[in-house]
C-alpha cells in the first residue's frame, strides 16, 4: 500500500487523528457555486463581488482582505475546478517552496494514466500556464496529483439539495497532502470531514469512527461507501489504479452482495451498507450483539411504513414515513439504508403536498444524473417522479 497511518497507541471513538489546512491554499469551490459562496473559506454566508468587474467570484467581508484569492480573481474565476486548483497551487510554489515538497511527495499515478487522461491533464495545465505562466509538464503532474489525492467538501444536512448523499451536499475539493497517506478501505475506521466555516480556510480532520488498536491501520474511504460493490472497485481502479481487497470486498465475493447484506442487517450482523460491523450497538442502549426487540420493532416499523409509500403514495403515508424514521434514528447503525430509503421517499412527499416542488424535482434530476447513485436507487427515484407525475394540479393532498 506504499504509505500508510499506523496507530502507534489505542485510539477513542470520535478522535481527532489530525487536522490539517489543504495544501496550497488548493481547495476550491465546484463550478456550479463559484458566485454563491465565498470563493475562499466556501462559507454559504453574506458575499460582495470581489471589485474585479471580469471576476465571477464573491467573498464574504472577511476573506475580502484575503490574498488568497489572486490567483484566480478575473477571468480565471470562469475556468473549471483543476484549473483553478492547479492556479492556487502555482501561486503557493512561488511563495513558498515547502508547497513544491509537499507536491512531489504525493503520488501522482501521472505515467500510469492512460492517454486520454493523460491528455486532459496536459490541456489543464496549458489552461493553467497561459493564466500564470508556469511549468505546464509540472503543472500536469500536479494535476495527476489532484486527481489521485483530492478529497471533497461537503456540507452536512442540506437534503433538499443533494437527498442522495447521505445528508451531505458536495461544494467544493483540494488538496490536504498530511493526509495523504491515509489508505482506502470499503469498511473504514476513520472518517475524512472537512470543516467550513466563514472567514476561515477549510480544515481537513480525520476522525476515528470505531476504536483503532495499537499497530492498526488508520483507514479512509475514497469512494462512496453505499455504492455496490462492482461500481466501488471499478471507481478505484479507474482513479486510483489499485483492486480493493479490504475486509468488505472479500466478504462481499465471499456472502454475496450489499441486497444481501441488507437482510442480514435486520440480525445485526453487517451494516445496512454492506460494510462489516462485527459488534454492532445500539446508539441508545448501547447492547451489542442481535438486535434488541426495540431495534426490531422499529426496523418493522420503518419497513412498513416504506411499504404504505410505494402502496398508495398518500400524503398521510408520507407523513407516517416521516415519524417512522424519526423513532428508527437513535438504533442506527445496524438499518440505516432503510432510513437512508426513507429520506429519498420523503422528497416525493415534499413532491405530493406541493411545498418546494421546484427544489425536489430539481434533486431528483440532478440525482439521475449521477450514474453511480442513479442504477442502485432506480426504484425510488421512479417512486418520486410518479408522485410528481400523479399529483393534481394545485392539489395539496
């Protein structure tokens, strides 16, 4: 695995291993928000236009006095994410050369890339090059090296945004070199967040989400964990050129996959996910092990309840859904795609009633567009859009 985190002592659940601030100011904001959010600390707060009348960008009152944004104020602000990353990263080297360490420490994969990826990283860095007049062979290294190594930024609870992200919306992605050697696994032990909050740049902190044991190997997920296990492999392959043997995958080729796993997950013995809990425990009572009658009966619940929605749709169905997954919350982990189910069902509620009707069939479009999320929740998508299709116009019921 070349690199790697290795706990030298026994790590707490919920631990901070390491906190760190992307490396050369590199994190920038997804195409689609450059001019909704601060185009440095990525805050969704008050913003300005930064002065520059040819710049799409906007910061909010703190950043404003920032530096940071110069190397990508102007019509450079219009260019795709790599290219605004590979000018922020061209503009740290010249300040500072512990950056351009920092850089060719990581792995870039570049030689192993074939030609077509090869070719748009070259036609990056040129766009890069004619901004700020770089090395455009490095720059195109480095742009391997985004590719390999970035990590995203997300945003927690803005479901009616994103209803398929597991709570959490994407805004932006950089680079965060420190914690670069952290290895994949399908069943992680440790949890990549990184932290926005307004005036302030990103901050990367890994959190265990399980106990680490000494001489463990601090694990990460590079792909989305409830994505079924041919698209996981095949997205690692594609971009990180590696096949995954972790403790999920072989358990998967071995018992058969996530559909499977999700009724062995009603005894308490593998995540909803897929993903290997071998003590699983109850949030509320804390008993590990099968599952208490408590978690059974609100499994049964939240079962039935998804059952009534695709049944008859009704706006009380949905209501029931919704006050269903409410008592099935403090008994995660051991069901959570049932909630997870659930909250997409849920949109189709905002659907029926009428409240937000634009903003939910927005999410449902933007979500069948995303390949890897869109084949393994067909199903409820189509729910939605049925309900959309069914609803009475100016009915609310």
């Amino acid at each position: 695995m070349g690199r790697a985190f290795v706990s030298t002592k026994r790590i707490a659940k919920g631990t901070v291993l390491l906190e760190c601030q992307a490396t050369g100011n590199s994190v920038v904001l997804l195409d689609h928000l450059v001019g909704e959010r601060c185009d440095v600390c990525l805050a969704d707060t008050a913003t300005k236009p930064c002065g520059n009348k040819s710049c799409a960008a906007v910061l909010c009152a703190t950043c404003k006095r920032s530096p940071q944004h110069a190397s990508v104020c102007g019509a450079a602000s219009r260019e795709p994410v790599l290219v605004r990353s590979l000018l922020r990263l061209a503009a740290a080297e010249r300040a500072d050369g512990a950056v351009a360490k920092q850089l060719d420490a990581l792995e870039n994969h570049h030689d192993a890339y074939g030609p077509e990826r090869r070719d748009a990283f070259k036609a990056a860095a040129a766009r890069a090059a004619a901004f700020c007049g770089g090395d455009a062979r490095r720059l195109a290294r480095h742009a391997a090296a985004f590719e390999s190594n970035e990590f995203g930024v997300s945003e927690t609870n803005r479901w009616r945004h994103a209803p398929l992200e597991l709570g959490e919306e994407s805004v932006g992605c950089g680079l965060f070199a420190a914690a670069a050697p952290a290895n994949h696994s399908c069943a992680p032990n440790c949890d990549p967040v990184v932290v926005i909050e307004a005036g302030r740049a990103p901050v990367l902190r890994l959190i265990a989400r399980a106990a680490i044991a000494p001489g463990q190997q601090v694990f990460i997920a590079y792909v989305p964990l409830y994505a079924p296990g041919e698209q996981r492999r095949a997205s690692l392959r594609d971009t990180y050129l590696f096949d995954c043997a972790c403790a999920r995958c072989r358990a998967e080729r071995r018992d058969g996959t996530p559909a499977a796993a999700v009724q062995r997950a009603m005894a308490g013995r593998l995540c909803a996910c897929g993903g290997l809990l071998r003590r699983p425990a109850c949030f509320r009572c804390g008993r590990r092990g099968r599952p208490t009658r408590a978690h059974a009966a609100a499994a049964a619940d939240l079962g039935r309840a998804l059952a009534a929605v695709h049944g008859d749709g009704s706006a009380a169905a949905f209501d029931a859904l919704e006050r269903s997954d409410e008592k099935a919350a403090p008994y995660l982990h051991a069901f959570h795609a049932l909630r997870h189910a659930s909250r997409v069902a849920r949109l189709g509620g905002a659907v029926l009633r009428g409240d937000g009707v634009p903003e939910a069939a927005a999410a449902v479009g933007k979500s069948l567009r995303r390949a890897q999320i869109g084949d393994e929740f067909a199903p409820w998508l189509e729910t939605v859009r049925a309900l959309k299709r069914r609803r009475p116009s100016g009915s609310s019921s």
